[in-house]
C-alpha cells in the first residue's frame, strides 16, 4: 500500500513538471492519462485537486486543449476562462 501511495505521488509529481508549458497566468494545470486538468490558480478546487486527486464533479471537453487535448475541471467556467486566454495568444 505504502508503495502504491509513493508511486502515486511520484506520477502525480511527474504530471505537475510535464503540464508546466500549458500553465497560463492564474491557471495551473495537470496532465493525468493525457489529460489537462485545468484550475484557477488559489481556488478551493485546486486545492481539493492537490489534497484528494480527482473532485466528485468533473466537467470534460474532448479535443478542444492545446495540441488538442482533452480538458477536465472542477468547473465549467474555468475551462471556459482558461480556453479563451489560448486563444488570444
């Protein structure tokens, strides 16, 4: 078990440098199984997020990320907001 837990930790930790080129002012980002997990930076989301893995609520927009990835948040909006910040790059 403990094992599984390091393991877990060590990808999740993988994950965080790997997304760092998508992570866009007050956002940070995630990429899990090929996924970009999306949050607002400071937000009780993320921290959930970081605390527990997963939230209870996942909202998930197939193929519209960058180098068209799916996008998954706790909310719809920041998805929106972070979506709309990539396109005005």
């Amino acid at each position: 078990m403990k094992n599984a837990i390091a393991l877990g930790l060590m990808l999740l930790s993988v994950s965080v440098f790997a997304a760092s080129k998508f992570d866009k002012p007050g956002f940070e980002t995630f990429i899990v199984q090929g996924r970009l997990w999306v949050f607002q930076e400071g937000s009780k989301d993320l921290e959930e997020y970081k605390q527990h893995g997963e939230p209870a609520k996942i909202v998930t927009e197939i193929g519209v990320g960058p180098e068209g990835m799916t996008v998954r948040s706790a909310d719809k909006e920041a998805i929106k907001a972070y979506l709309s910040m990539n396109k005005s790059e």
